[in-house]
RNA sequence: GCCGCUGUGGUGAAAUGGUAAACACAGCAGACUUAAAAUCUGCUGGGAGGUAACUCCCUUGCCGGUUCGAGUCCGGCCAGCGGCACCA
C-alpha cells in the first residue's frame, strides 16, 4: 500500500502550501522601533533558540525539539499581544565545518553555504513563524566585520580598579609605556604553554579539551609554549560567578559555571629559602594548617626550580622536568594514579615556627594555578599525604578532628591542636587568625583564587574570522575600523600546514599590509560569532553599526539583568558558549554599547533525545531518527507536537515511533471534527458542521482546554497542554453537531503546536461560515480568552476518608459549607462502618475536595 | 573522589501536601468489514475473597521521620545519568 492511501489527513498537501502563503506574505516579519507598522504599545518578547552549526548531515530530530518549544511560545505571544522576536541563522564558521570541506575537497564557503541551504528549507518544511528577514551567518562579511570590531573593542579596552572594562585611551592619557599599555589590554599576546593538537593542526581553548583530548575529533592534545591570543576573562571571574543570581537559569547549569569558574578563598603565604635572596609564595587554601607544612613542592616548570636545585640533585631534577614535559595532557591524567617527584635539594623556612622543610618537585603541582607552588600539609590533605607516604617524609597533625575519626588524612574541619596562637580554635577562626597574623608581619595576606583561565583566543586555522591586527617591527597593532570588514584571503589550499604556521600564511600578497607591516596569521575560534550573535538578531540589516541604539534598547531592555526573555539550547554549551556570550556582553555593557549587564534572562535546556533503544543516537548504533522522513510520513505538524508530546522539555527521552503515531492519530481526530469522507475519499467539510451554540459541556472542555494550554505554554509543559487538547477533542468527537465557533476557538489554541493543520481548518470553514471563522491568517489571530463561569459545575465530588483512608465519596453542591459537607460524610454508611461507633477525634473539612475523620 | 540531577504500571508519562497512574503507546476483547487496514467502543498496577454486582489489602527505589493526610516536605541509604577531576 502507498503511504498516499494511508494518509489519514492530507497533510503532504496543505503543509506546503501554508508555508508559502506564510512566507509569501511575510506573516511573521517582526517590525523594528522606527518601521511605519512598529506598534510601540505592545510588549517585546525576545524568544531565542541556540543557532545551529549547519553540518552536512542535515538536521536532526533534536533541532526541532527546542526549535519548536520557542516556536508554541513565539506564536502564543504574538497572539497574547506582544512584539514578538523570534529569529533564526547559522553559526557556520569553526573546526567542523573546515574539516567537512576538506574531506568533500570543496571550499568551506561552498560547503557552507550549501548546507545552510539545506537547513533553511528543513525548517521552513517544519513551519517555524521565524523572520526570515533577520536571518544572520557569523561567516558573512557583513555580519563578521562587526564581530572583528567588538574584538577590536575588547583589543582596544583594560579592566580598571573597579572590574569595569574602560577604554584603553584612559591609560594612553595616563602616559604608560606600550609595553604597560599591551600587559593591559582584555585582548593580548601572550606565550604561555597552550594545548597543541597537532592533528587539527591548531591550538584549543581549554574548555574544547576534554581528557586530555581534543572536543572536535577526539585527538590528542599536548602542551607547549606558542605565542597566542589571548582574552582577558578572568578579570570577570568575580562578576561571572555574582551576576549569576539575578537570572532565571536551571540552578544546575548555574553550579556548573560557578565550578567552572571554581572561586577558592585562602591566603598567600611568604616562605624564605635557606641560603638565597629569594623567597617564594604559595597559596593555600588552609592557612590554619601552617604549622603542619612539613615540605614545599613546586610545579616542574616552577621558574626558581634552576636556581635553587642543589649541584647534587640537578641531574635528577633535570630527568624529572624531561620526563614531565615531554608528556601530553592525555598522559600526564593516565599516569596520574600514584605520584612522582623529586627533591631539590633546597630548604625553605616554615615563617610560623622557623622550621626548614625540604623543597621538593612534582606534576601533581599544576603551574597555571595559584602561584605555582604549594605548602604540603600531609596531615589534612590527600594528595600531600599520599605524596608523603610515597617518600616517606614527616606527617604533623594539627586538625582535631570530631571523636572517632583519624586525624590522618583528615580534611574536614576540626580543632587546631600543636599549632601555637590557633590551638584549641575552630577551622574557621585559625583560617581568619592565621590571615591576620601573616598581614601584620608582612609574610601574607588572604586572597581568592580562580580556575578560570584566560581564553586562548586564536587558531591556525583557515575557516575563521581573520583578526584586524597588524604586525611592524614586533609590535602590533589594530587596523582602522573604516578597514572592516576583513576578508580573509581566497586560498586554493587551505589545509593546516602541519605546523604552528598557519595556513593565512600561503597567501603573502594578503600577509603583506604595508612595507613595514604583515597582517595577523591566526583566526578567531568558531566561538567568536557566538558570542553576539543575539545582539545582531535585533537589527540584523544594520550596515552603519552592529545594531542601532534603539532597536538593543527596546529588544534587549526591560528592566531585567538579562535582555533575551527566553534562551533554549542544549546543556553541552553550559560553560562555553553561555560562559564567553556573558563576557563579551559585559564588556559591550561596561563600554556603554548594551543597555543589560547580563545577555540571556531566562535559559532553558531541552532533553537529549535518544534512540528507540534508549542509546544515544549515533550513525554507529544505526538508531538515528531523520526529522525528514517522520515530515513525509506523518507531517511536520505530528513532528511538532509528538516532540512535544514525548515529555517535559527539559527531560532526557527516547524516540518512539509508536508515539508519533499516536499524535498523527490525534491530529486526523480533529481533523475530522472539520471534515467529512465520502466514499470516493473525497473530504469536505463535514455536515455536522452547524452555526449553533455549544452545549453546557463542550463548552467546558474548551474554557478549561484555553485556561490550561495557556498556561501550560507558560510554563513549558507543552505535553500537559497537549494532553488537555486531546481532551477536548474527545469531548467534541462525541457530538453528533459540531458548534462552529467553538471549533474555530479550539483551533486558535492547537494553532502553536500544529500550525498547518489549524491554518488549514480555519480556511476551510471560512469558505462556509466567513463570519464565525478568522478572518485572514490563523496565525495572526488573537489568543481567546477563556470564560471562568463556564468552568464551574454544580456540584462537585468530595472523598470521605476515615484516618487517611478512602472509604466513600458523594457529589455535593458547590456551595456546600464545610458543616454541611461534614454532615453528609457523617452520615455515610461506609464511614460510620470504618469508625466502628467511636466518637471523631478530628474532622478536617477541604471544601470541594475531602473530608478526613480521625477516630 | 567531589558536585548536581533523576528513580511512579509492560512503555513515554500525569498528579497547588488532599481520590496515585490523567493523556498517550503497547496489549486484550468487541463493533464495522467477505477479509484486512483504517475507524469506533470497552478492559488493562499487584494480591486475596465472591457465581456476580462488589469488597478488602498492598503499591510511587529502600529505611526512618514530620503531618489528620506524603509520589510530593525532612534525614539516612541504594541505583542510574550528567558535570568536574592532582585547582593546593
């Protein structure tokens, strides 16, 4: 049998054909502040989905999931009367895209631009109200001329004493030195040791390494030292972590950057070296535990390791720091189950009591945080004391631990005991009385460390934004922003070199600036675009600014920290994407360009969709789901709302076909409220269909069905509000005469979860009844509001417990008072049976709901 | 190891501290049909008793607590998933 004759509705029919009328029409073109048709008495709603990267392999059936939650949510507002944003594009430079390109042999602007193509016409086939109109592609010229200037504002900006970015001009004025002047800047050069993939043939960011291994591919990652540029991020540490608070994200996605960010308080303390000038700083976390130092370890590539390793320990250190550099990342954790060290030969003096303790290397020191070197307490911290078992060095108790635990190993608060000033103190006392006593003597001081790291900001790769930089005598330099935007080269070959080299380099006619100055190599990480591409949403034409003062104000404003009203995406961008967006947009805030501290107010994270079999979907497993063949089978709409329907949004959930089938079946339920067969297979509208009032209790059923999909949609649990329509349906089904009106409301109310289908309807029952249905576009129509007198009933059912439990139960008028209801259940003859003659201890009376007697 | 989330029928799931399992899937039975598909109707957590209508008991991972009343709140444990991981 073909699947044209099983079709229960024609959907492959009327789908298609809306979705031109929608476009034809510019049904969901949403007019900025200043357009002739911008109603300004209305309230913005900005409704933001994570923009795709636009792969070969075409959409998934995870897109639609939270394309389609914004989507209800977009066309619920506009019909509840707001201004409505609700935008689409492409987030299509970075790794993946160049890689596909490479592998199909094709330029990645072909490569892209075709798969942009592809994605476009998937979405406009699942019917989504986005404006087209304000489509963007961080790889257009037009659109990353304003992403290489924000990053000449970040280049042209520094943090003042305050934590505000300011710009840089202040400092020029102050008259520093360039040198002073570039160790400021929020973009900069820096050569520190970086992670080094060379199959990608490019540097990462921290956060794209993942074990040791890079994110895109999974390859290999090694450290080493490479001149880079870097973002100045962690000078927001602080207000990353604090301006957290005032937004409506999941707590959890919150913890993970505060983890990310990972915010420690301790101290600095100042320990001297037996027999040289220099001292050296450590930090720690438990001051309180200083008496209990009984060595030092610095990181391997500590810069003092040289001068203070003694001539008879130097060959043994100089095998150690071989052998730990040479590891990768991946190995440097593989190897990581016992510890290594050596000694140094060195002393420092413990400043608490005088003591010498021996210095001592390791890689369990990490050189990228704190200072790079640490006082072992092996008594109170597990690391230091496995460290210390292994070497057999002294191990001091200076916790008192609660009763009944060892004191070995101990982490956890307790009491300072052999420690001097602190005996007898709690944990947290001897932590502020040992920070004071360092202040004074000038050995130390309290401090907060972060993990965050600044963000490696560049690439060797081709498929990026250039950066507008310049290079003359060793110095750099921006180009003029009347430069922008700056295209990269057009190169034949655009393969990594397999070096640091990048590959910009292969074109020296666009390497060469002037006589004196080469352009920048490196490109900006797939992030970048990302990183604002809300912002660009709200103005997206604009070609004399990223995005007009007025058209920010009014989408991105509204009194809340954050501007976007409402973000869905996945949780994978918890701490990169959500992470850097925030930072750019603080210092787009601070600079004056963005009216909120904060880009994105509310932040909802959809589910993993998973296979049939519970599994991740994977092209390995052979569980993939392709939207595009659930589309032919069963239509965009039973797409939309089965993916709707599968559970609440923000829930891992498995595929099921039988599901959609389920939905599809719902679907040709209403539409036969509408539409009648004849027996050639011919529809038309259903005879049923009459200009009469609805009845008492179909009238109910859609006051309840418009109170409870409304607010469901509000709340995002679009599967309840499904659910309540398939009520309502049922309620209907069960008429012999179908109250036109009362269809044509119900219709207003399936219309965000099943455009098409109610579209379709409505026209439908206008060729009949032009004055009962809406007059143009379903899609336009104003959401009904619903009448709370039809929602009541006479009489309600009220359950008689006796201690808890449910004996009987009896309608009673609504009005009952609690007396009369207590009397009622009093003289049931199920309950007098259950309180076997004994006089109630208590009677609770819920009015309308229960009535509990305690015997 | 640390942090977080989640545990409810055969399955996806509902349930402002107030009738646990709405809605749907699957299954079973029936209607329509020559037959099938489609459609429509009914049943469908477990156990016990009763010819039957029906009645009773148990049931939201496990143990305890608060409460007239707990899937929901509190404490402890177990399992699964996710994040971080030598961050001093």
């Amino acid at each position: 049998m073909s699947s044209e004759q099983r079709k229960a509705f024609p959907f492959s029919e009327f789908e298609p054909k809306w979705q031109d009328v929608w476009e034809a029409k510019k049904a969901f073109r949403t007019p900025n502040p200043g357009d002739a048709d911008f109603d300004a008495s209305k309230p913005k709603y900005f409704v933001l989905d994570m923009f795709p990267y636009p792969s070969g392999a075409g959409l998934h059936v995870g897109h639609p999931e939270g394309y389609t939650a914004t989507d209800i949510i977009g066309r619920f507002k506009k019909m509840s009367g707001f201004n409505v944003l609700h935008p689409m594009g492409w987030d299509a430079f970075g790794l993946p895209a160049e890689q596909y390109a490479i592998k199909t042999g094709q330029h990645p602007r072909a490569t892209t631009e075709k798969n942009i193509e592809g994605f476009r016409g998937q979405l406009k086939r699942l019917g989504f109200a986005y404006d087209w109109d304000r489509e963007v592609n961080t790889t257009d010229p037009g659109y990353f001329k304003w992403t290489q200037w924000i990053f000449l504002k970040l280049y042209n900006s520094y943090v003042n004493d305050a934590g505000k970015a300011r710009p840089i001009a202040e400092l020029e004025g102050q008259g520093l030195s360039r040198e002073e002047i570039d160790s400021r800047r929020l973009a900069f050069v820096s050569s520190a040791p970086v992670n080094w993939c060379p199959e990608l043939g490019t540097v990462l960011a921290n956060e794209e390494v993942v074990d040791g291994k890079s994110e895109v591919g999974g390859f290999p990652v090694e450290r080493r030292p490479m001149r880079q540029w870097m973002l100045r991020i962690t000078s927001f540490a602080q207000r990353l972590i604090d301006e957290l608070d005032g937004l409506d994200w999941p707590e959890s996605i919150k913890l993970l950057q505060r983890n990310w960010i990972g915010r420690s308080e301790g101290a600095h303390v100042k320990f001297q070296i037996v027999g040289h000038e220099s001292d050296v700083t450590v930090f720690t976390t438990r001051p309180d535990t200083l008496f209990g130092a009984t060595y030092m370890v610095f990181a391997p590539e500590h810069a003092l390791v040289d001068q203070i390793t003694t001539p008879e320990h130097a060959a043994a250190v100089e095998a150690y720091r071989k052998v730990v550099g040479s590891k990768s990342d991946l190995e440097r954790t593989e190897l990581a189950k016992e510890k290594s060290g050596v000694f140094t030969g060195a002393y420092a003096i413990n400043p608490v009591n005088n003591e010498q303790i021996p210095i001592w290397i390791a890689d369990y020191v990490l050189m990228g945080y704190g200072t790079g070197a640490i006082m072992a307490v092996p008594a109170h911290d597990s690391r230091d004391f496995e460290f210390a078992q292994m070497f057999a060095l002294p191990v001091k108790q200076v916790v008192q631990p609660p009763e009944g635990k060892d004191w070995q190993g101990f982490t956890d608060n307790g009491t300072a005991v052999n420690s001097g000033f602190l005996d007898g103190l709690t944990t947290p006392e001897a932590k502020a009385k040992m920070a004071c006593w360092l202040e004074e003597k000038g050995l130390g001081k309290g401090t907060t460390n972060f993990k965050l790291r600044d963000w490696l900001f560049s690439r060797q790769r081709y498929w990026g934004e250039p950066f507008p930089i310049v290079w003359e005598e060793g110095n750099h330099r921006s180009i003029a922003e009347s430069e922008l935007p700056l295209l990269p080269p057009d190169l034949e070959d655009f393969r990594p070199t397999g070096t640091p080299e990048p590959p910009l380099s292969k074109a020296p006619d666009w390497v060469r600036y002037s006589a004196t100055a080469t352009r920048e190599l490196n490109t900006m990480p797939q992030w970048a675009g990302s990183c604002w591409y809300y912002l660009r949403y709200c103005d997206a034409q604009n070609s004399e600014r990223f995005v007009s003062e007025e058209a920010e104000k009014y989408w991105m404003g509204g009194g809340k920290p954050g501007g976007v009203d409402l973000y869905v995406g996945g949780t994978e961008h918890a701490v990169l994407h959500l992470l850097y967006a925030r930072f750019w947009h603080k210092v787009l805030f601070d600079l004056g360009y963005v009216s909120t501290p904060e880009p994105f107010q509310r932040l909802v994270n959809q589910g993993l969709i998973m296979g049939e079999d519970g599994q991740k979907m994977s092209k390995s497993r052979g569980n993939v789901v392709n939207p595009d063949d659930v589309v032919k089978e069963y239509g965009a709409d039973s797409l939309r709302l089965y993916e709707m329907f599968m559970g609440p949004l923000e829930q891992v959930k498995p595929w099921s076909m039988k599901g959609v089938e389920g939905v599809y079946r719902f679907l040709a339920r209403v539409w036969r409220l509408v539409m009648a067969v004849s027996e050639e297979g011919v529809w038309s509208l259903s005879p049923a269909l009459q200009d009469v009032p609805a009845n008492k209790q179909v009238t109910k059923a859609l006051h309840e069905t418009i109170k409870k999909c409304g607010e469901d949609i509000e709340k995002l649990s679009f599967n309840t509000a499904i659910s309540q329509m398939m009520i309502c349906t049922k309620t209907f089904t069960a008429e012999e005469v179908m109250p036109v009106s009362a269809i044509v409301t119900f219709l207003k109310v399936l219309s965000p979860f099943a455009p098409h289908l109610a579209e379709d309807l409505n026209a439908r029952i206008a060729t009949k009844f032009p004055a009962l249905a809406v007059e143009g576009l379903l899609s336009d129509a104003t959401w009904p509001k619903y009448d709370p007198a039809a929602l009541i009933e006479d009489e309600v059912e009220v359950v008689f417990q006796v201690n808890g439990k449910l004996r009987d139960k009896a309608r009673v008028p609504i009005q009952a008072t609690k007396e009369e209801i207590e009397k009622i259940a009093l003289a049931s003859a199920r309950v007098q049976e259950f309180m076997e003659g004994k006089t109630p201890k208590k009677i609770i009376v819920v009015p309308g709901k229960l009535v509990n007697i305690v015997v």
